[in-house]
C-alpha cells in the first residue's frame, strides 16, 4: 500500500480481530516514537471496542487510560498510564518497537521464577514497514551480552600499525564484497611494525586484530558508516540514514573503529543470548506486514516467512511525473547541475526534497546550496532531534530541504498553500541506492494521495552503485558520444542499466542473507531445544527424578572407567571409593563400604545404593521443598551456563567453516555435522555438570545471607534480578551508549577474584572458567 494511503487505519481492523480471541495482537514499528504515536492514535477505537491497548518502549511500558491526563504537547501522548512490562503484553493488542519484543523474548528464557515472565504465547502480529525490519533489520541479530576480557592497549597498538600501510601496495579493497585484504608486502610490514616474525604461526589473535584495524580504516568511514557523538561511535543505518544508539558491530570491529576514532574503546562482549529477526517473527502463529515499498522483495518475503506481498491500488490515481536518470561524467558536475535545477525551482517557489546517501554527502551539498546563497533545512543523523520540525515544512513554499534516507519512511510532508499550483514537492536523488525501494521510498514522498509532483535522480559515475556495478557500459558510452563534464545523459537506456544493477546487488544480498539463515537455523532448532527444557523446568518444578538419574549416571561412568577388568582382583576399590566420595560430597567413603564384590555388576548396584542412600540422607536434612528449589536451581544455572559457552563455541564454529570450501566440503554440511556433534557434548555436561554441582551446593539461611550480603556491599555491588545466569552486568546490543537503557539484570557476584571459584558453579576457579 502506497504511503500516505491509510496503512495505520487499515491495520487497526486486522488488530481487532485477532486481538477477540483474548490471546493479544501486536504492532510491530521500527522504534519507540511510532509505537508509542501510533498506539496512541488509534487507543480511542479500540477503547471504545472494549480492547485494552499498550505499548512497550525501552525504558518503559504504558497502557491508555482516557482518565490519565499527561502534560504532553502531542494529544496522542496524553492519555498513558505506566504499567509493568506484563500488564502491557496482557494488553488485547500491544504496539512496540521489533527489537524491544525480540529481547523480552530472550529475557523470559533466562529467568529462574516463572512469575517473571513477561510475554504469552506468539499468537499475532502486524509488522509496519515490513520490508525494513525483516529485511533490512535481518541483517543484524539481536543480541544479549556481557563485557569480556579488556584488550584496549591492544586496539589502539594494531590501529597505529593499519594506519602505517598504503592500499594497493599493502592491501586491496574490493568493494564490491566489502572487504580489504593484505597483500604480502602489506603483511611483512606488519609484521616488522609488530616486531613478530610470523603473524600466522601459533596463536593467530594477531591477524584478527590487524584486519579488523584495516577494515576499520579503509571500509567504515566516518559520516557514511558512522558518526561521532559524544565521544561514541554511533552506527548509521544505511537504509534510513538514522543513528542506531547502542547497536555495534560485533567481532571486536566496533572497538577497532573506536581505536582509530582515538575516543573510548568498551570492551568486546560475550553472548549470554541471541536470535535473529526473521527466527524471531517466524514463532508468531499468524504474521503479517505493511509497507509501501515491499513489491520488489516479494521473493524473499515469501521464501523466508512464507508471506504473500499483495499491491493494493491507490486511492486517487497517481499523477507524479518520475522523470529519466541524469548520469554525470564527475561528481561535481552532478552537483552543479543539481544546484541549478534548486535554484530555478526556488526562485519559482516550489519547494523542494534532496534525498542523499550518507551524512557525509548531506553536509557537503549543505555546503554547495550554501554557496550559491540558497536557504535550506539538512536533516540527517546528527540533528535526527529537529525530524519533526523540518518535515513539517518540507511541503511550504520556498522550501528547501537536504534529507539522508531517514525522510523516507513514516513520513507525511504536507502541502502548503499554493503548491499545487506550482507542481507539487520536487523530490531530487543524488545518487540511486543499492536497493530499489530505498530509492522508492524518497520518491513517495512526492505526490501523495493524488497530489501532483515530480522526482529526479542525479548520477554520476563516480557515485558507488554506478562506480562499482555498471561504470563501464555508461562511460563507453557518454565517452563515444563525447559528452564533458556538464553534459549529462539521460535515456531510459541508462535508467534502465542503473536498475540492472540494482537488482543484480539485491540478487545477490538475497543470495548472502539466504545462506546467512540457513546457517542461523541450525542454533534457532538447539535454541528451541534448550529453551523448552528450561521453561519444562519452570513449569514443572519437580526435577528430581531427573537430577538423580544424572548422578546415578555420573557415578556409573565412575564405574565403566576404573572396572574395566573383569577380574575383581585388578579394580582400585579405594580409587573408586574417593572418586564416588568426591561426588556424593562423601569424604568418609572408603574401601570398606563396598564390602566384598566380586563382579561388575554388584559393583554398580553397590555403587547406586550409595547414591541413594547419601542422596535421601541429604533431602532429610534440608527438606523437600528446600531440595526441590536447589534441584531446580542447579538444573536452570547449569543448563545457563553450558548453553553460554555453546554459543561462544558456534560463534568460533561459524567463523572458520567457510575455509571448508576449499577442502571440496559444502561448509553449511560441515556446519551442520559440527553443531550436531557440539550439541550433544554440551548436552553431556550439562548432564555432568548438574551431577558434579548438585551435592555441593550449601543452603543458607535468610539470615545468614542477610550478613553475608552486607558484608559483601562494602566491597562491591551486587544484583537483585532473577536470572539464573548469576549476571549483573548483561546489555542488549541495542542499548543506548553509555549503559543507561534497560539491561537485564540479574543475581551473583559481579567482582571475583582471579583464584575465586566462578560464579557458574562449574567448581572451577575464575581464571580458569569465565575470567578467561
């Protein structure tokens, strides 16, 4: 559906009537503003249907209460009353952003007290602009995190070594696939400037830091890639040119751009939990979306959610008149020309929208208008704050604006008087995207609703799309035909070569986000796994029978390994006597309590009689509800902590398995072999684990850890959460920069010493376990 041509209203009929049969309804947005202004829209129809509206922000969870009577300029602000993040799910229908429903996901799985959970089942949602989030949005995992070790000192050093090499002598960028590779001269230079004689030999960290350093230095440039913004590295989103607060490129990536920037490097992360978008959205009952540019991407929609994309007509025709590609010879040729058409509209009063690429781009041709003595508004990532005002009079005589991506989506720019009769908004592109709809998207803010109007796009060949995918079939040409700078091209020809491109760019992106799922299906099917024994645990509460099997288990392995013999004459009786000991948490255990055992068998019956035995003795002397909470509590830590380091584990996995490929080996076969064989081994330590931990565990009293807890504060802080990861310190990347959005926190120490034994309850000292 065509923007500006109804798609909140439409969607509130679809909300309703899924939202009737009690289960919920969500509206899923691409942040907070729109779920809190769109909900806030449409709260009074659903009122007065008798359906409870919420929505969830990332600070905050509201629910509309006509009573409540805010001081808000914007009446659509007004009426909300905050509630807890499970009142507002309860809600008949619940609007949020799609990153805030994906981590309360994850949070609900990393709980230890069902009475936390804040989301029900997946029964229905509608996406707005679907194509952003399960496309574009997609890209990026969602992910929980905790700071790793601190390599600081490590960053800069390999920054200061990238920033000494010269592309193509030292490396080679190629573009096209976003990467930068050394080349030998570039990798001996290195290796004299790191004062190593073979970066490749041993421990191999050292190649991980420089090409980080180097894609840092020659791939993600300042206002294109990124901003810096009080003293942080701000991500901008390519598609919409917005600042993503929080968000961060993973891998140690992020800190190797901070290192080149000279500002604060936070420290790496390691993965508590995550889940892709389209893993996320595919749990959901009934899923549908909404967008008016998703036609050119009905192939994936339908390939990766099985969703049909259906084009529903406008309302009024459309009368905006899209004109032919202009193709420059050099930028600045492009932009002359473009200044000029501005300035012949402006004197004319028709007002006018540039659409540009990156900040960097907005600000230079800031600039260019600047100089030519024309007024204008820029909007881009870094004043995103004045959005609301500048759009609002985008449309009005006169009007000059310079935009990133970010005027394109949910945005109406109204009409002044008199505009209409001057052609409508003239939208100008500076440069086509490597997707169509992006470029889609700036010319629908240009005669909307049967509005007159016009759009223009102004290339040149040095621009990247054209530069990288199509320069050599335009420039034969305009260099036959003996075109200088100031002349352009324009034919549908071209046009029709530009979009060539683009698709053969959106081919292959499908292409990479394809193989990209395919490979995060394998952790999204052991993630089901592990997270539907966890809430079976929750559920249940009774694992008892479950914990002693695993000890029964433990201590037959105890049995297989040192009976080996069928002569009872060759067992160490006292060996296993001490083994068994050290499990049951039995340092009486001795030789003589096996008695005179002449076979295997009797060996394992004697052996499981004493598990038994010590394990009821045990359940008398803390009672059976203080034995169930400990059972539950060892399984839900255990099964926590085995599943973290699983995922540290797959995450190394997936790194180096594309080097498969060149052993003849399909590296998703091999992946899928490898992940297999990972699985069922952490399966077996948890089983271990949970056997090793359960008869060590020491139950306290309220009082006593009342003191000990006292005690504890005068040297350090610790957590009040329930999670069962013993965590304080876990954030989401998409927390604001700084540590002041909504981490999750949880229970445990968060300051150990390196000889202390760890936090996880392994029984292994901190530096040998999670301090590594």
């Amino acid at each position: 559906m065509k923007t500006g041509e109804g798609k909140t209203l439409v969607a509130s009929l679809a909300l309703y009537l899924n939202a009737l049969g009690g289960e919920g309804a969500h509206l899923v947005t691409t942040n907070d503003y729109l779920a809190k202004t769109g909900a806030g829209w449409m709260a009074p129809i659903y009122h007065a249907l008798g359906m409870s509206v919420a929505y969830i922000a990332h600070d905050k969870s509201a629910i509309y209460d006509p009573a409540v009577e805010l001081d808000a300029v914007d009446p659509r602000h007004r009426h909300w009353r905050d509630v807890t993040r499970r009142e507002a799910y309860l809600a008949d229908i619940t609007y949020g952003q799609n990153s805030e429903f994906g981590f309360d996901y994850l949070r609900d799985n990393m709980i230890d007290d069902l009475a936390n959970v804040v989301q029900r089942d997946l029964h229905y949602a509608i996406v707005d602009e679907a194509d952003s989030i399960l496309i574009d949005e997609a890209r990026t995992p969602l992910i929980i995190s905790s700071p790793a070790e601190d390599a600081t000192e490590t960053y800069y050093r390999y920054s200061s070594v990238a920033a000494k090499l010269n592309e193509e002598s030292d490396y080679v960028v190629e573009e096209k696939h976003r990467s930068a590779t050394l080349t030998d001269d570039g990798i001996s230079k290195a290796e004299r400037l790191l004062g190593v004689q073979n970066m490749y030999e041993g421990d191999v960290t050292a190649v991980h830091y420089l090409d980080n350093a180097v894609k840092a230095k020659a791939l993600y440039l300042k206002d294109r890639e990124y901003v810096v913004k009080d003293g942080e590295v701000v991500i901008v989103d390519e598609f919409t040119g917005r600042l993503m607060p929080g968000r961060r490129w993973s891998d140690g990536l992020h800190q190797a751009v901070e290192a080149k920037e000279r500002v604060k490097i936070q420290r790496e992360t390691r993965t508590y939990a995550t889940i892709t978008i389209q893993n996320y959205f595919r749990m959901y009952d009934k899923l549908a979306g909404m967008t008016g540019t998703a036609a050119t991407e009905a192939e994936e929609i339908y390939k990766v959610y099985k969703l049909e994309v259906t084009v529903i007509p406008t309302n009024k025709p459309m009368v905006r008149k899209d004109d032919p590609d202009l193709v420059y010879k050099t930028e600045q040729g492009k932009w002359d020309a473009l200044v000029r058409d501005v300035k012949e509209r402006n004197t004319r009063g028709q007002p006018v929208l540039i659409g540009t690429t990156s900040v960097d781009k907005s600000q230079r041709l800031s600039d260019e208008l600047r100089r030519h003595g024309l007024k204008h508004e820029v909007l881009n990532a870094k004043n995103h704050e004045r959005e609301a005002l500048i759009i609002a009079g985008a449309g009005q005589q006169g009007a000059i604006t310079v935009s990133t991506n970010m005027a394109g989506r949910g945005v109406d720019i109204l009409l002044g008087e008199g505009v209409k009769e001057l052609g409508g908004l003239h939208v100008i592109g500076t440069e086509r995207h490597e997707a169509r709809r992006i470029d889609n998207q700036l010319r629908g803010r240009s005669g909307r609703q049967g509005d007159p109007g016009n759009t223009r796009f102004y290339n040149s060949l040095e621009d990247d799309l054209i530069r990288i995918f199509a320069s050599d079939r335009i420039a034969g040409l305009m260099t036959r035909l003996g075109f200088d700078d100031a002349a352009p091209i324009e034919s549908g020809m071209v046009t029709g070569a530009i979009t060539q491109a683009q698709i053969k760019v959106e081919t292959r992106n499908f292409d990479i986000r394809k193989r990209a799922l395919e490979f995060d299906d394998v952790l999204n099917n052991q993630r089901n796994v592990i997270y539907s024994e966890r809430r079976k645990i929750l559920e249940k509460g009774d694992v008892h029978e479950t914990v002693l099997g695993y000890l029964h288990d433990e201590a037959a392995g105890i049995v297989d390994a040192e009976a080996t013999s069928t002569d009872a004459e060759d067992w160490d009786v006292e060996k296993i006597a001490q083994l068994l000991g050290a499990l049951l948490g039995r340092a009486d255990l001795t030789k003589k309590d096996f008695g005179e055992i002449t076979s295997q068998d009797a060996l394992g019956d004697r052996v499981a009689q004493l598990v038994d035995e010590t394990y009821e003795k045990r359940e008398q002397e803390l009672g059976p509800e203080i034995s169930r909470a400990v059972e539950r509590w060892v399984m839900l830590r255990t099964i926590d902590t085995h599943w973290i380091e699983h995922l540290t584990a797959m995450e190394e996995l997936r790194e180096g398995i594309y080097l498969r490929g060149y052993g003849q080996q399909d590296p998703l076969v091999a992946y899928k072999r490898e992940a297999h064989d990972f699985f069922e081994q952490m399966r077996a330590r948890i089983a271990g684990g949970v056997a090793q931990t359960i008869m060590r565990v020491s139950v306290r009293t309220a009082e006593q850890a009342e003191q000990e807890e006292q005690q504890k504060n005068t040297t350090s802080t610790s957590g009040n959460g329930k999670s069962a990861t013993g965590r304080t310190d876990l954030r989401t990347n998409r927390d604001a920069p700084g540590g002041n959005g909504q981490t999750t926190q949880t229970g445990g120490p968060q300051k150990l010493g390196r000889n202390d034994p760890c936090w996880c309850g392994s029984g292994k000292k901190f530096k040998k376990c999670h301090g590594r």
